[in-house]
C-alpha cells in the first residue's frame, strides 16, 4: 500500500539524516544481501502485521509493527548492535513523524544470519498507527 511506502520513506530519511556514522547503507523495506563487504552495515525499514479499522467514511485507521532492523557483519557483537540501537531510539524519540499518528517503542530483539552465519541483526519494533 502507498501508505506503507510513505511511512517506510519518511523514517528511513529521519534515520540516513540522523547522525547514524556507524551506519552505510537505509534501505526502504527488506533487504537480501549478496555482498556482504560491500552491503553492510544496514538499516532496513519495514511494516509487518498491519491492521485495518474503519474509521470514518473516508478515513481507515491503520495499526502495524514499524521494524528497524539493524544489520551487522558477523564479526560484531552485540554490544555493538545495543550502541546502534540506542543511537536509534534517541533519534526517533527526538523527531515528529508527519506520516503516523502514534509511535511507540514494543520490542527489541536479536537475529543471526541461519544459513550461512554472516551476519547479526537487531531489530527496534514500534507499534504505529496511521490513516489512509
């Protein structure tokens, strides 16, 4: 939906502006990497889990999962990850998002590459509620 895609841009614009140096590369949706050395470290911005009220003739009220994850080579830690997150959450804590109404931290939780053992991930959840 057109909407998703407006949500996804605007924080992956906040993000790519916030002073995140460790970070090189904002990706708008899931990513599949397949040069490492060259694609990481990440940020990919996704929606998951989104569901539809009607609320008004004209207006649906959306509610989904805003995810950030964070995408590490294997090599790091998470110490490393916690410190990227955290530069995360005090960006988006200190930015107005015009394209949601509601913007809440829910989770945060941490992946490992299961194929091939490349890369590690952490990923900020954020309960988002939004009109189309």
């Amino acid at each position: 939906m057109v909407i998703n895609n407006q949500v996804r841009n605007e924080i992956v614009n906040i993000l790519a502006n916030g002073g995140l140096k460790k970070i090189k590369f904002f990706h708008n949706g899931r990513k599949t990497f397949h040069d490492l050395e060259e694609e990481l470290p990440a940020v990919c911005v996704f929606i998951d889990e989104s569901e539809c009220d009607e609320f008004t003739a004209c207006e649906d009220e959306w509610e989904g999962n805003l995810q950030i994850a964070i995408y590490l080579p294997l090599r790091s830690t998470e110490d490393d990850l916690d410190a990227i997150a955290e530069e995360i959450s005090n960006v988006m804590k200190n930015e107005n998002v015009d394209s949601v109404d509601g913007f809440k931290l829910k989770k945060y939780s941490y992946d490992y590459d299961p194929n091939e053992n490349l890369w590690i991930s952490a990923t900020l959840t954020y309960l988002i509620n939004y009109f189309r």
